[in-house]
C-alpha cells in the first residue's frame, strides 16, 4: 500500500485576522530574519497577491521575488508590506537588556 501525501500550505490554514496576527507574533518573538520573510508570504498569499500589490504600489512580481527565500529587502519594502497586511511591527524590552 502506497502512502499518498499532500504538501501543506499554511496560507491556507491563515482564515482569519486572528490566525495571521497569532502566527505573525509567533515568528517575529523567533526574529529569525529568513522566517519573518517567509511569514510575510504566506500572509500576503493567504490575503491575495493582487490585493497586496495594489495596496504597497509594487508588482506583483516584485512582491513574489521579495518575499521569496534568500532574499534581502530593504526595510522601508517590509514596512510597506507589514503596513498593507494591517501588521504592526513593535518593540519591546527583554528582560536580560533591561536598564539597571
């Protein structure tokens, strides 16, 4: 008997705003930089490419080769991006670098 898988897509799995604000919060507390990239695509085909590169101004294209793996986008890009997908990059304190 042959095993038949299918491969999984999470952007599929990302149906709602609280799924995509879970999963993205998830990956930046990791803040591998290839992984937030990665997020980012899945989020931005789980809302529509299209959708994106009308709201960001860039191509389609353009998004798909930016949020691809290896890539190195500037950060006003990611903020473009993060801005249009209704994200919201933050910053907090950790606990070893708090002031003393």
């Amino acid at each position: 008997m042959t095993l038949k898988t299918i491969p999984f897509d999470i952007a599929a799995e990302l149906s709602t705003e609280a799924d995509i604000q879970e999963y993205f919060s998830q990956v930046m507390a990791d803040g591998d930089t290839d992984e937030i990239i990665r997020a980012l695509s899945h989020i931005a085909r789980a809302r529509g490419m299209a959708k994106l590169a009308a709201d960001t101004g860039l191509g389609r294209e353009s998004l798909y080769k930016t949020l691809s793996a290896g890539s190195k986008p500037r950060f006003e890009t990611i903020l473009k991006i993060t801005r249009a997908l209704g994200l919201r990059l933050t910053a907090e304190s950790q606990s070893k670098h708090a002031p003393a």
